[in-house]
C-alpha cells in the first residue's frame, strides 16, 4: 500500500510540473517580441519607502541581457508614492504616470511597498504603450512588488523576474498556457500561478521548490521562447548606401 502511493505521488508530481513535449505541435517561430533591439530598456527604480536590493537589479539587468539580448540602463527617482498602507493600485500607477509619459525606449518603472489595499499577493504588473506624433511607440510596464514580510525581500528578484517574464511575454505559446491564459502549466516553472491569482497552484509550486531543494526556473517551453526572442532581438548593423 505505501509502494503504491509513493510510485502515485511520485507519478503526480511529475505530471503537474509538465513537460516539454506538450508544445512540440506548435511552432516556436510564432514568437513576437514588443522590444526594439535598437533601444536600451530604461528600468526606473521608486526609492521610497523601500527600493529593490542589488542583488535583484543585477539579476534583472542579467536577465535582459542574457537572456534576450537586450541592453539596460537603471535611474532611481523618488515618486512621491503617500507613505500609508492602505494604499491602492490605482495610486501607484498615477504616481509613475509622468515619467512613463517621457519613455524614449522601453521603460519599466518599478515599485516597491509593504502593502496594496486591493491586492493580495506579492507582486503585480500593469502595461501599457506610448504612442508619441512622430509615430515612436514603446511598450512600458509598472511593477509592484509588495515587502508584506522579511521573507519576500530574500525572494524579490523572482518575484521581480516573473513579473517582467509577463511582459516580455512568457509563456508565449498556448500549448503551455495556464487556464488562466497567463501563466505556465508547469509548477516548477517561475511563471506558475502566484499566490495573488491561484493561491493552491502557489502552494503546490512551493512545495515542489522544498522537495526538489531549490527555487523554480523558466522551464523548457519558457526558455525556447526566450532564445527565440533573443533571436529578433538582434541588433541589425546600420548600412550606409555607396553611389
């Protein structure tokens, strides 16, 4: 009896974490990418009341340039966000308004707070586009990741990292896609459901982190996608036309 429900838990286990060959039928050379290689992405850190640490800057900035192959450059700026708890989602995307109306490239402007009044998890993403006269468009992103407690601070940058793999836009292929038509299928992916969407998926992921000893990762799918990415991300040297 207890062979049989270790080789069942075991089998589960294995079947909620997923697996590649789910997206062999679909083509990874559908993948698009919102980025203009020619553009460094702006990331814009608020300072008040909490700042994100090094350790997850650096590890954000290494994401964008090894992963997708794209430049960073980092501003730290003081949005005057109201120093209270009961503060709304709706506040933090007035505060960061007028420097994502100023974006020449892409821009993400991140936040950090103790506590959302309408929001229960521990980090949150809002995207949008400028669209300027001269036709110029960038994507840009507001990111909230909420220090509720001492622990998130020690797990920021994955928190940050699945927040800014929702805007670059994985998972990027349906074969993969959660119900919920935002996140991976697979539990042992950092783009599983969080605990402010699908708190018993969250736990589930979190008990596979415990029982594999270690942080989740994109998984097979996520990463094809982000090298795909990478790929249309190249940079296309300027020609100069000889009569």
């Amino acid at each position: 009896m207890i062979k049989s429900t270790l080789i069942l838990t075991v089998a589960s286990i294995i079947l909620l974490q997923g697996c590649s060959s789910v997206c062999q039928k679909e083509p990874i050379s559908s993948i698009k990418t919102v980025f203009d290689p020619n553009k460094p992405v702006h990331i814009i850190v608020n300072t008040i009341p909490f700042e994100p640490t090094k350790k997850t800057l650096d590890s954000i900035q290494s994401f964008f340039t090894d992963s997708l192959g794209l430049e960073t450059k980092v501003s730290k700026v003081e949005l005057g966000i109201p120093p209270k708890s009961d503060i709304t989602k709706e506040e933090l995307l007035n505060a960061s308004t007028d420097v994502l109306k100023q974006a020449k490239s892409p821009t993400v402007v991140i936040v950090t707070v103790k506590h959302v009044k309408d929001f229960g998890g521990y980090g949150w993403l809002a995207v949008a586009e400028t669209s300027y006269e001269n036709g110029e468009k960038y994507p840009v992103a507001v990111v909230t990741l909420i220090r509720k407690d001492f622990l998130v601070k020690n797990f920021e940058s994955l928190l940050l990292k699945h927040e800014i793999g929702h805007w670059v836009g994985v998972p990027a292929r349906n074969c993969h896609t959660y119900k919920d038509n935002s996140h991976c299928l697979s539990l042992r992916c950092l783009m599983t459901s969080g605990p402010g969407s699908n708190p018993l998926r969250w736990m589930s992921a979190v008990g596979l982190s415990i029982l594999f000893l270690g942080p989740p990762d994109f998984c097979d799918n996520c990463k094809q996608e982000l090298v795909e990415m990478k790929k249309l991300h190249q940079k296309i040297p300027n020609t100069v036309k000889i009569e």
